[in-house]
C-alpha cells in the first residue's frame, strides 16, 4: 500500500511531498515494514538551507512520535483482545461443565 501526501500550507514558501510504502516483512509475513519518504522544498526564501533542515527533523521527529503511538496502539489493542477473549472462553466452558454435572445426577 502506498500513501502521498502533500502540504496545503504555506505552499507559496514551502512545499512538502511525503510518500509512505507499507510492505510485508519478508522474514515474518506478520509483520509490515514502513518506508517514510519527504521532499522538501523551499522557494523564495533567503534562509533556504535552516528551513529545509529544520522542517526534515520536524518530519523525522514526528516519524518517531507516529511509530511509537502506533506500537502503544498494537499493546492496548491486544490486551484488550486478550480480555475480551478470556471471559468468552470460560463462558463456552461453563454450559458444558453445568451440562455434565446434571447428567450424572
């Protein structure tokens, strides 16, 4: 899957175009690898060089701020997968043992 992106603001100054490529993980198809991409472009400004180099860290900065909220994501979502998913396994379980012990009597 592939994601562009490009600014709305500020156009006239800066301009940034972002691609995102998700792919499978080759070595595990469980999981996906991220390629994150800008061109940043800046016009008509004197200070040219300052401002691409602080919008890239800007980017990369918010790269890792995205990973990391991503993973905490994936954490709540499988530990709430995981208790939602346990009181149904007990809840299957229970009906049959219920049924068994009426049987015998």
């Amino acid at each position: 899957m592939e994601l562009k992106l490009t600014n709305i603001s500020f156009t006239n100054m800066l301009l940034v175009d972002e691609r995102l490529i998700y792919k499978v993980y080759l070595q595990d198809p469980e999981k996906t690898v991220l390629t994150q991409k800008a061109i940043i472009t800046v016009k008509g400004v004197s200070l040219r060089s300052y401002l691409e180099g602080l919008t890239a860290s800007t980017i990369f900065s918010n790269a890792n701020k995205g990973r990391e909220v991503m993973d905490w994501v994936i954490l709540k979502l499988n530990a709430e997968t995981g208790e939602l998913t346990a009181p149904a396994r007990g809840s299957i379980r229970t009906p049959v043992v219920a049924a068994a012990v009426l049987m015998e009597k």
